[in-house]
C-alpha cells in the first residue's frame, strides 16, 4: 500500500491510467483480487472505514459472531497489491475536468472511476410517525433510535443492549419493519437476551408491519413457519394500523434502504430513490469511464433489490469493462441480474428460513449453509492479501 496522502496530478506520458475507486464495497473489493486490471491501472481507493458484511450482521447482534469477524480493513487488502489507499469520503465531483474532491481537503484526479458507495437507511417522514411507525419512550426513561446501516449501528446496540442486560435493566424494543432486515434483527435481540438467562419479561420485542405481516413477499407456508417461529421466541408482531404508540426504551428503524444520502451533489444522473443511473455495463449515463455499482446504483428499467449479492456478482462485470474500456475497439459487457436468488433469513439459536422463488425451507440445515457461505465469503475475500 502506498501511503495515505492524496494526490492531484495528471497522467504522465507513459505511466498508467488512473483508476479512482471510491467506496470499499463488494465490487470494488474483488477488483482489488484481479491482478490483470491492477497491472493495467496506477489504483487508488478512498474510503473513510472498513468493509462489514451484512449476512453476518445479524449474527453479531445476537453473540454469536464477534465484530471483528464481520469487518475487513481494506488496508490489509491494498497492502502488497501497489493499492493506496486513502481514509476520507467523496464529497464532491467534477467529470468534465475528472477530478474528485475529498473530505480531507485534497483533490484526486482519475481517468477511470468507481462508484461503489453502498445505501442508507430512508429517512421517515412526519407521514410515518402519523401512520403509528413511532413509539412512546418508557415513563422516567429516555428512548434510543437505531438505525441498522451502516452495520457498526448494529455492534453499538448490542453493547449497549448488554450493559443493560447485565445491569438486569428491562428492555422493550420495537422494531420498525417486518421484512427481511427486521425480522432478523427481532431475532438476535431475543438470542442475545437469552445467551444473558433473562427473567421473564425483562425483554419485550415488538415487531412492527404495515398490514402485510412479516416477509409479505414469502410464500404462504414459509411465512407461517416465521410466525411460529417468532411465537416461539416469544416476538411480538404488531400491525402499525392497529397498535399505536406502545412504550419501547428503544426503537430500530428497519423500514428501508435508500440511495447514499446527498448523491446529489455529484452532479451525476440519478433515479429518483434508486441512485446513480447506470446502463447494463454499469457505465454510469452520458458519463465516459465512470462506473457505478451495488446498492448506490441503478439499472435504468430494472429496479432491483438492495442486496450485497448483486455487488458481488457486479464485481467481475466491472473488472472486466474497465479493461475494456482502455481499448475503444472492445466492446463491454453486459450485468445481467439473476432471475432470483437465495435469501437466508437467520432466526437464531441456530435455525433460519432459506427462499429462493417460490421454493422455501426452514430449519438448521438453512442455518448452518449460511453460516458455510457468510463465513466462506469473508474468508475468500480477507484472502486477497
Ligand atoms: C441488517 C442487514 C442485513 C442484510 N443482510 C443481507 C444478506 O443477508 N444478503 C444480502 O445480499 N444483502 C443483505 N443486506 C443488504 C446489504 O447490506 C447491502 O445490499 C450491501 O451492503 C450493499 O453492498 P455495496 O457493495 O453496494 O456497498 P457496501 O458494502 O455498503 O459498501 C459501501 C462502502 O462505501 C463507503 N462509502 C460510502 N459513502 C462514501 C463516500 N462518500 N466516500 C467514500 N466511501 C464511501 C462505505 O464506507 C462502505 O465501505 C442486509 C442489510 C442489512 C441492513
């Protein structure tokens, strides 16, 4: 890795192009592994943190993952790879003279660039609280609002859920949000109150919808396995139409993600609530050599879901363009997104409920294949150094 100091020059006759990345996200993370397009590029990465996976979130809000297991330091990745990499975020951009400005004051220049700069939680609206998405704090208490991205939101409330468990404070949690996010955030809030051997009725988590229950997107008989599920974990599953302002000492907004807040300012064109408009080859349109991928991008006519899945399978496709867009004879290739993909929901104390289409299975078996995969992904992914 070279060092942290930001550069703004321009290309030397002779040296390589510069290739700008701007976000430690899925697909920028398996460039880093592509030595064809590291040989061809002088690389910089800016990101202000670190990489945490989401299919692990989960499991370190319930106890059974440390954080650090969920966390790479894309220092170690650059280290060796003639990566630098800077610590600062993007905060403004200028494509026609292709420079970018980072919040630590400097300037980089690029030839090529990449955005891949992940999602944020959608605000609520005044409409929301309104509608009975909100809840009354607890009398004599103050009430703590969560947000679940990025995932270090996630480490703080477990710490702070501990304290107060070992202090055998009580707790009541609603969870704003019954899909996939939500549902698995109730669970490890009920595991991790059970790895502290709560008494009964120390912890009340409330899991809260819009009239369509919990995962209305599952099949009918996956969805009635998850209500038994939380049944059994003693979850709370309440319809915001219904059950107004109940107390909760905390309150975790799992309502939705969104694109980065203040995309705007880029200058680039954007989908409303989508994010960055991007054509099949993850070009970003009407732009040359911008490239945009993940969750701040959107496929312009395919709304796709914020999930990490699709970054990942991005990652090839762009390594790929890039090299191909050095050469004005080759021409790009297209991402195509999967038709369908398999989504394990983690509901703890070892048992998850696995979907892919319509087809759905429940159990320790789902559980155990995504422990395999989440681990198998951060291992195979900490193994680029
Ligand atoms: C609780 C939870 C569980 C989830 N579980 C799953 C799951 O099991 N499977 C699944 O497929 N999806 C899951 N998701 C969705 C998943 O989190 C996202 O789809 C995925 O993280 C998006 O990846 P990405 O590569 O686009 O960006 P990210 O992995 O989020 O990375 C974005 C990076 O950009 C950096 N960045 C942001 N802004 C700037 C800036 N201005 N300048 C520089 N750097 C910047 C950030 O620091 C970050 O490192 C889950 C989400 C949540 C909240």
């Amino acid at each position: 890795m070279s060092s942290t100091t930001a550069r703004s020059r321009p290309t030397a006759i002779g040296s390589k192009p510069r290739l700008l990345l701007i976000g430690a996200g899925h697909a920028h993370l398996h460039l880093l592994h592509q030595s064809s397009l590291l040989s061809r590029f002088d690389v910089t990465l800016v990101d202000p943190g670190a990489f945490w996976y989401s299919g692990l979130a989960s499991g370190v809000l319930a106890g059974d993952h440390s954080p650090a297991t969920d966390r790479i330091d894309p220092a170690t990745l650059c280290l060796g790879r003639g990566v630098a990499l800077v610590r600062a975020r993007l905060c403004g951009l200028n494509t026609d003279v292709r420079q970018a400005l980072l919040s630590n004051g400097t300037s980089l220049a690029f030839d090529r660039l990449g955005l891949n700069l992940g999602s944020a939680p959608v605000l609520r609206s005044s409409d929301d609280e309104a509608s009975g998405d909100s809840a009354a704090s607890l009398p004599g208490d103050k009430q703590t609002h969560w947000q679940i991205k990025p995932i270090p939101h996630l480490v703080r409330l477990r710490r702070s859920l501990e304290r107060r468990f070992q202090r055998r404070q009580s707790v009541s949690v609603e969870i704003l949000g019954a899909g996939a996010s939500g549902v698995e955030i109730a669970c490890a809030i009920e595991a991790l109150g059970r790895h502290h051997q709560l008494a009964a009725g120390a912890l009340t988590i409330r899991l809260r919808h819009r009239g369509s229950g919990p995962l209305p997107e599952a099949p009918a008989r996956a969805r009635r396995y998850l209500l038994a599920a939380l049944e059994r974990r003693g979850i709370l599953v309440v319809d915001s139409h219904h059950d107004r302002h109940l107390p909760a000492s905390d309150i975790v907004d799992a309502t939705g993600l969104g694109p980065p807040r203040g995309l705007e300012k880029f200058g680039l064109p954007t989908i409303d609530g989508r994010g960055i408009a991007i054509d099949p080859s993850l070009k970003v349109q009407g732009t040359d050599g911008v490239f945009a991928s993940g969750d701040c991008a959107a496929l312009i006519d395919h709304p796709l879901p914020r999930l990490g899945v699709h970054g990942v399978r991005q990652g090839p496709v762009l390594a790929r363009n890039l090299i191909a867009s050095l050469d004005p004879q080759t021409s790009l290739t297209s991402y195509r997104p999967p038709a369908r993909a398999l989504s394990i929901v983690n509901l703890g104390h070892g048992e998850a409920l696995a979907l892919y289409g319509n087809a759905w299975w429940g159990g320790r078996l789902a559980s155990r294949l995504k422990r395999h995969l989440d681990l198998s992904f951060m291992q195979r992914t900490r193994s680029l150094r």
